[in-house]
C-alpha cells in the first residue's frame, strides 16, 4: 500500500527510503549502540525493502524519538529526500482531510496501522 496525493500520485515511502535505510534508522535515534540497524541487516538478510520494513515497525514499536508524520519527514529531507518529504506532506493533507473533512496534522503521531500506509 501507499499514500496518495490530491492530484493522484503514489507515494511509496518503503521502496523509495530502501536503500537510505540505515541513514534513516541512524536518525531514528533508537539505537545509539548501533547494534539494532546491524542485527535488522542480518535478520533480513541484507535485502533493502525488508530492512526497511522491520526499521519501520520498530520505530512504530516506540522506540527512539516520536513517531510522528512530522519526525518522518524530517527526517526524509535530512536524507536529502527532499520530494519524497513534499510528498508525504501533501499524502498527509489529502489523507486527513478526506477522513476529518478538515486538513491534518504533521504532530500527530503514527500507530501500527499507519505501518500499512507507508508500504
């Protein structure tokens, strides 16, 4: 799954954070011994998208700084993924405001299921 923009786009944060993952996780911040985005690497076996997915799912676990679709894209423009961050941004704004009738909030934090939108 992804998220989609007003005008249609899919944005696919997974397959587009893949290969900066463990820049990304570094950023996280949960893991300041290191030792968390190695042993991700050897579970998964190296594979980029899985690695990706599992540094996801333990941010969302609630660790290391907020998740929060703010610190998300943040942290996509300190990956100098600067469009992806655009991206998610107006994701975030049409996503919002079709189920509030209202526009969003990037301090809202994600939860588990917001793990689906980010595949």
């Amino acid at each position: 799954m992804c998220m989609t923009t007003s005008k249609g786009k899919k944005v696919k944060i997974i397959e587009s954070v893949a290969v900066h993952w463990k820049n990304f996780g570094a950023l996280l911040d949960f893991d300041p011994m290191g030792n968390r985005l190695e042993i991700i690497a050897v579970t998964e076996r190296e594979r980029p998208e899985e690695c990706c997915r599992s540094m996801f799912q333990y941010w969302l676990d609630g660790n290391g700084v907020p998740a929060t679709w703010s610190t998300l894209i943040d942290i996509l423009k300190n990956c100098r993924l600067s469009v992806l961050a655009a991206e998610v941004k107006e994701a975030l704004k049409t996503k919002e405001g079709s189920e509030r009738g209202s526009r969003g909030t990037e301090a809202e934090l994600l939860n588990p299921s917001s793990f689906s939108t980010l595949m």
